[in-house]
C-alpha cells in the first residue's frame, strides 16, 4: 500500500474552514449580504424587496409611500476630460420634500470655488439638484453619491467618474 502524506500549513486550514462557515452560517445569507451592495445604476431599490430585509419595519422604512424617491439621475458611470465641466444631476420627490446631499468617496461636499451646488423646488414634493464641478482634475475621479432623505426613507444613487487623457 502506497501512504500518502499531505503537509497542509494552518493558515490555509483556517481559510478553508473560515471560507466553508462564511457560506454555510445563517447571518451571510443573501439577506444579509445584500445591505449595502448596488447594482449597476447606483441604486439599492432593486435589490431592497421585502424577501431581502429581515425586519418588517425595514421594509416599511425602504418602501414607505411617502418616502424620499429619487426619480431622475445622471447616468453611473462617466469619463470626463481634464480641464472640462463635470456635471451631476439628481431629481428626488417625497412627503414632506426630500433634502438632497452630495458625497465624493463617502464624504459629504460642500460648495467651494470649483465645486458648485444647485437645488430647484419643483412643487411642494419635488426637489432637483444640479452639481457642477469647474475645472476637472485627476483628483475629481472617483465615486459620488445623492442621498435624498426625508422623515420617512432615504434613496441614493451613485456615479462613477474617471478621467480621459486626450491625445
């Protein structure tokens, strides 16, 4: 008889048997993986349905009628040139009007001299947001975000940016 003899190290043990729990406890089912994930337009609404979240004052806070929606936003994901105007939009509606806040890699914006901020009250439940960025540099790329909250739920889009070199 032929003996065999693998020399497994520890660290590769613990990875396979961390790996195997990780799939296999209840806590990382898709329910739970799902809080903070986006899909491929920015948006947590598609995948936030009733079967994903865990608690039903969950669900009534993501899906509440009054709730802030954003209804109309830039397109995810977008080249710019350097030198040129970056342009964001977002268009949110809800009971009691949204208030929409802007965000660069998870941190929140405010106007200053190349960045400026606009916002237009459309009727008593709508609200647009225009942000504008004058001239673009390497330092704008990167991921933005529109969070649009009111006393009932939030909603958030994000936006890709990444800068082209022209010959």
């Amino acid at each position: 008889m032929w003996e065999i003899k693998i020399n497994i190290s520890k660290s590769f043990t613990f990875l396979v048997v961390f790996t195997f729990c990780f799939q296999l406890h209840p806590s990382f089912t898709d329910g739970a993986r799902i809080k903070g994930r986006f899909d491929r337009f920015g948006t947590t609404r598609n995948l936030l349905n009733a079967d994903n979240l865990r608690e039903p004052d969950a669900v009534m806070y993501y899906h509440h009628p009054d709730g802030a929606k954003i209804t109309k936003s830039s397109h995810f994901e977008m080249e710019y040139e350097l030198g040129r105007k970056i342009v964001f939009i977002c268009t949110a509606e809800g009971k009691p009007r949204p208030h929409i806040t802007w965000f660069k890699d998870g941190i929140e914006l405010y106007a200053h001299r190349w960045l400026m901020i606009s916002e237009w009250p459309h009727g008593q439940f709508k609200i647009k947001s225009k942000m504008e960025i004058d001239p673009a540099t390497q330092m704008d790329r990167g991921e933005y975000e529109c969070l649009a909250d009111n006393n009932f739920a939030i909603d958030r889009r994000r936006f890709r940016t990444e800068y082209i070199e022209m010959d």
